[in-house]
C-alpha cells in the first residue's frame, strides 16, 4: 500500500492541501504510460484528488499476454493503455489522451469505463481513441456516445454516518456535505443511508426495491439525528454490506464510511467477517476519518482512505468531489457484433 500525500498534488488547492491524507493500495489491473499531450475535443467532466478505480480483474499473467499482442486502435496507432474485465468479456485498448481506464461492470451489451488522462481528470474520449477486443484479442464493434449518461444500470451507494457523542461538532458539517454528494449523483444510483452511533439505524427503506435515486434521496438527512454514545463501526460496516436482497448490478456496491475513530461496541463481527462479505457482495469501501484514528484500523478493508485533521467541511467536499466525478464520469459503450 502506498500513501500519496495531497500536498505533492498540483491540482488541489494549497490552502487544503495539508488538510487530507489518502491512503490508496496498490492496483494491478491496468497498465497505462504518461501522457504528456492534451486533445482540445475531448470533454473534461471533473478532475479528481485520487483514482477511484472500479474494476475487479486480477490476473498479471493475462496482462502480459495483452501487451505482447500490441493491440491496435481502428487508425493503426498501437495503443498505450488498457483495462479488461473477464467478467464481462472485454478488453479496453486506448491511446492518447487517455492514461487510465477502469472498467467498472456490464449489462447485457453495455459496458461501462472510467477513462482519465494524465492529469487525472476524468474525460469522455473521441471513439476513435479507443477500442474493444474479447478475451481471445479480438476486436469487438461497438457504439458509444461520449457523455450519454447509462440507462439500463444501477449502482448501489450506501453512506455510514458516524453519530457518535465526538462527531457533535463536525455533524453539521458532514450533512451539509453528504446533501451536496448526494445531489450530483446521477440517477442510476441508489442510496441507502445509515447512521450509526451504539447502534446501527437506517434512514431509509429497508426494501431495496423501495430505493430512490441518490438526488431524490437526500431529504432524509433533514431529519433531526441524535448524536452521543459509542461507536458500533464493524455493525454499521457490516450493514452497508449486507446487500443479497438489492437488485443484481455488475457495478460494484460503494459503501462509503464516515466517522472519526475505532469502534468502541461489541461486536460479532470481526475485521476478517468483513473482508469476506465485501468479497461476496462485490462492493467497494470508501473511508473518511473526520478526526482522531488509527491508519492500521482497517487495513485490508478499505479501498481508499481520507484522514481530515483540520477543516472537515472543506476535506470531505474534496472527498466527496472525487466520488462523484468518478460515479458520473462513466461511459457507455454498447457492444453490437463481432467484426469479420
């Protein structure tokens, strides 16, 4: 695991910069190379602090046979950075402006990916810049509009919120900030809000078929919310996980976690229950210490980790930014035939 201190960062404001620390592991399924050049006609949609990346695919001999295929774009140009997932049966080649891609699940013939470029924002690329093969490297024909937003999926998010008797002064804060997340979430998303202090209490419908969009969703959080007592972390964890009865996604779930220190209840479930669950339930955990914490916690479990230790507010809307543009930043692109 390695830890990338914002500071270093030219893209995040100095006047924050030594506000956060992420803390993000090692990925091993891309290869990309750095990119130095920029294309005017490609649409940025945000720029990032860190890569969320929502693929799954683990497998570095595969990634060696991919690269001494040399896989080519439709022009000829040979391609400089890929992704694939074997679960949906593709490999995505790209060339420049791209430098990253991500394949984050498919439905049916639609697939979608995350595409960045060197400066880690999050771009809609022009089609020919890109191009798909199945697992055999064949080239696959396909549609794609860049920026059309996906219909046909759906992605779980489910947020903890730490109640506990130490987050009373940082509450107001994260509210505020997980209303505005919640907002510019696209509606292909689903939320499911909890809060979590001795106990674990949800805001919303324990039916996932009752689920609303994340925009839709945030009234919730207008509810008065009681803050004081412990905090049961592993419980409030191990709900956000506990998703067998929500509509099937190949999109991973995002359970992201908000709280400011260790779980201090009993609990049946330990940090190994968890990881096991994650692993079964196909989700992604997020994580933002709003205060005192032990980096170790929950190592192996959390996907990224963001330590605030000055202003909350300010730390989590860059969290939160980063979330977001990698949530509504995926592309669409429709599988039709195999080319001759």
């Amino acid at each position: 695991m390695s830890k990338h201190f914002i500071l270093a960062l030219p893209f995040v404001l100095a006047a924050h910069a030594q506000a956060i620390e992420i803390i993000e592991p090692q990925v091993h399924e891309f290869k990309s190379v750095s990119i130095t050049s920029s294309d005017d006609q490609v649409a940025t949609l945000g720029q990032v602090s860190f890569i969320v990346d929502f693929s799954a695919a683990r497998d570095n001999l595969f990634e060696l046979e991919i690269r001494r295929e040399e896989l080519k774009l439709k022009d000829g140009r040979n391609s400089e950075v890929f992704a694939y997932d074997k679960d949906a049966g593709v490999i995505i080649a790209a060339s420049a402006p791209v430098s990253h891609i991500s394949i984050s699940g498919k439905n049916g013939s639609d697939v979608l990916a995350l595409f960045h470029n060197a400066k880690n924002e999050v771009i809609a690329p022009r089609p020919n810049d890109i191009r798909l093969f199945d697992l055999n490297f064949q080239p696959l024909d396909f549609s794609y509009t860049p920026a059309l937003t996906p219909s046909s999926m759906r992605m779980n998010v489910t947020i903890l919120i730490d109640r506990s008797g130490s987050m009373a002064e940082a509450m107001p804060s994260v509210l505020t900030a997980t209303r505005g997340f919640m907002a510019n979430l696209p509606d292909f998303t689903r939320c499911r809000i909890f809060t979590f202090g001795a106990d674990v209490q949800s805001l919303t419908p324990h039916d996932p078929a009752q689920l609303s969009a994340c925009p839709q969703s945030l009234w919730v959080l207008n509810r008065p919310i009681h803050v004081g007592g412990g905090t049961a972390l592993f419980s409030a964890i191990h709900q956000g996980l506990a998703i067998k009865d929500t509509p099937k996604s190949t999109l991973p779930n995002l359970v992201i976690v908000l709280t400011d220190g260790i779980n201090t209840q009993g609990s049946p479930y330990t940090l190994f229950d968890l990881a096991d669950l994650k692993k079964q339930s196909n989700s992604k955990i997020m994580t933002f210490w709003a205060g005192a914490h032990n980096p170790a916690y929950l190592k192996g479990l959390a996907d990224i980790e963001s330590v605030s230790t000055r202003n909350v507010k300010t730390d989590l809307d860059i969290f939160f930014h980063t979330i977001g543009v990698s949530v509504s930043g995926m592309q669409t692109l429709h599988l039709t035939s195999k080319q001759p």
